[in-house]
C-alpha cells in the first residue's frame, strides 16, 4: 500500500478506532484524534516518541524486541495472537487492548500502522465470569461434600433409630394398646419421610456435579431399565411416537431424568387408564424429547415454581418430597440443554427438554418393550 503522509493523516481520521503510524526506528510519525479519548495525549505529544510510551513499563523491553521481529516479517494480523495486551494511559492507569497491524509504504519508507482498540469492559466482563466459573466450582465441591454428610453422617442415625423402635416392639407386651400401635407407625413414617428426603436431597446435591466418560446412551435402553426399575399401574401404558436415538451423555444421568419424568406422569396421574407418551426429533444440534401423560396437568402458574427445590406444586401427597424435578432441571441445564412444560395433547402435561450432542443413527424401537401393561405399587418404589 502506497500513500504521502497528507493523504495518511486524512485516512487515519476516517478510521473509528485509534490509529498509530510508525516507521522501522518504532517512532510515532502520525496519530489520529481518537488517541485523546482512548490516551489521553493530544496528537502533537506523540509524534517522534517511542511507541513503547504506550505500553506498560514491564512489557517495552519486549515490546520492542517482538515488534523489530514484526517489522523483519510484516503482515496484517492481530498483535500477539493468544496474549492480553495492556496500553497505559497519560495518567498512568491501564487499559485492555487489541492491536491489528498493517505494514504501508509512505513515501518510499516501511512503516506499521497499528489499529488500537479498547477492549477493558469486555476483559472485566471475562474475568467476572472466570471468577464466577471458580466460585461455582467451590460451591459445586460444597454441594457433593454436603450430600455426602447428608447420605452419611445423618442418614445411619436414623437407620439405628429405626433399629431401635423395632427392638422396642419386640420388647413391649404383643397386646398393645391402640394408641401405642398408632405412636409407633408415626415413629416409623417420619422415620421413612426423613431418610427419604435425605437421599433426595443428596441425589440432587451430586445432579449438577459433571462426571467423565460421556457415551452414546441408547434411549431405548434406558427406557428398558426403567421398566425394569418401576411397575406400571394398573392398566398403565408408554408408548413411544417414532424412533428414540442414541444420545450423547452419562448414562446415570439420563436414567435419573427419564425415571423422575416417567414415575411422576404415573405417580401424580388421576385417570383409570394412565398413559405416557415419549417423542424425540433432531433440531439443530439439539435433540428434543419430550415426555407427555393423560393426567391432571401442571396450572399455568405453577409451571416454573415446581422444578424449585422443596416446592410440591399443587401435590397434596405425603410421598413427595418436591425434589425430582429440581433434579431433572439440573441435570439438563448442566449438560447445556433446558426444560419446560406445557399441555400434552392427551390433556395432561408435557415435559419438553433438550439436549445437545451429536447427531448419531436413530436406532429401531422394539414396541414389545415400551408397550406390554405391568402391575406396580408405587409405595414400594423410590423415585431417584
């Protein structure tokens, strides 16, 4: 590119960023105005100083080293590519900075202009957000070592209070009064509603925690070890709408979700004839699967507050504990993806969820697996 310094004064004032000229000695020889707002120098300051007057003084040393080094080998690109770059100020605060560098020719003579633009607030923006990251990772050890106090330290109390009220009734006369009978089954189910909530709230402790070795989980398979893990109610039935792929994820947690999104449509349902229905269709690199029943529905107001902790929604059961969904919400925004409900055409409610990953072969559904009635007393089953 071949120019005289008028016309390269003129093209520099065109420019939106802050533009420095300088020749093969370093040496500034033309400043835009832009340099006041960003510098705080007037133009005339600059002309003949070292460009290193700009750069923090731990860094001229090397500054000049590399950018020699620049003018041996010139061409467009950014200045010190994978680096955080620092300009320092007439008034001797920093600032963050990118440098693009082009090589001219003014009059015969070699020289670099350098586009200089801030970038402080976009940095801070970064280092806010690294901080957070490292803060959350805290938070994250926290959550796993409180789970495990809570599936340890307090669960094995109660397993021996349980142990003992059972010795206590061995020991008490077998013609026991009513209201002892009732005393002890109060013991008992308080006991049981205890340690339930205590696995619930360790298994959502350790939900948000990443772990290795993410595979190719085959839904089918998983909608296989759910079957196997609960029973259907009477005259229960899921069926599956199309072709369930594999999906990219750690296999413990997509049963969890799957297995909390099934045993509530079952649990919570009011119908003589309980129905499940489960889609899943590619969009983007997302999956969308979806987990829909023939219930009593979620009310529109309630839609957000039941995937909170504790928050049983409109549940008037004894048996729920407000947890599993705030699982299944924090196992899916975790793995990047984001759930919602809204109605499900068979009148009930409508569990919507992505998850990103890849875009494998949807493999064949074997409807014997996802379609044959079984018998279940959810009483005898925990939810993850």
């Amino acid at each position: 590119m071949k120019t005289n310094f008028a016309s390269l004064k003129d093209l520099t004032q065109l420019l939106p960023d802050t533009v420095v000229v300088v020749d093969e000695q370093i040496k500034i020889v033309a400043v835009n105005d832009h340099i006041t707002t960003l510098f705080g120098y007037d133009p005339q300051e600059l002309i003949g100083q070292n460009l290193s007057l700009l750069v923090p003084h731990r860094f001229r040393a090397k500054h000049d080293e590399h950018f020699k080094k620049y003018l041996n080998e010139p061409s467009v690109r950014t200045m010190g590519i994978g680096l955080q770059l620092f300009g320092l100020k007439k008034d001797g605060n920093e600032i963050d900075i990118d440098v693009a560098l082009s090589p001219i020719n003014v009059e015969g003579n070699k020289m670099v202009l350098a586009s200089i633009r801030d970038v402080t607030d976009k940095m801070e923006l970064e280092r806010r957000l690294l901080k957070k990251n490292e803060q959350l990772e805290i938070i994250n050890s926290e959550l796993e070592r409180f789970g495990y106090i809570l599936a340890h330290d307090l669960k094995s109390p109660l397993i021996n209070i349980h142990a003992l009220i059972h010795l206590m009734t061995k020991e008490l006369p077998k013609e026991k009064s009513e209201k002892l009978k009732e005393y002890i089954a109060a013991v008992q189910n308080s006991l049981e509603l205890m340690t339930s909530m205590i696995s619930g709230v360790s298994a959502y402790t350790k939900a948000g925690t990443s772990e290795k070795g993410e595979d190719l989980v085959d839904l089918n398979e998983i909608l296989t070890s759910v079957r196997n893990l609960i029973h259907l109610p009477k005259n229960g039935r899921i069926d599956v709408e199309g072709e369930l792929p594999s999906i990219k994820g750690n296999k413990t947690k997509v049963l969890q979700v799957f297995m909390n999104l099934i045993c509530n449509a079952f649990k919570y349902n009011d119908k003589d004839a309980p129905r499940v229905l489960i889609k899943c269709s590619g969009k983007g690199s997302h999956w969308l699967i979806s987990i829909s029943d023939n219930g009593p529905g979620v009310p529109v107001e309630l839609r957000k507050s039941v995937f909170r902790l504790f928050n049983k929604g409109n549940s008037v059961r004894k048996d729920s504990q407000g947890i599993g969904l705030s699982i299944v919400k924090k196992i899916v925004e975790e793995r990047g993806g984001a759930i919602m409900i809204a109605d499900s055409p068979m009148g009930g409610a409508e569990f919507i969820f992505t998850w990103p990953g890849l875009t494998p072969t949807i493999g064949a559904v074997a409807p014997a697996q996802v379609k044959t009635p079984a018998q279940c007393p959810f009483a005898a089953k925990k939810l993850l």
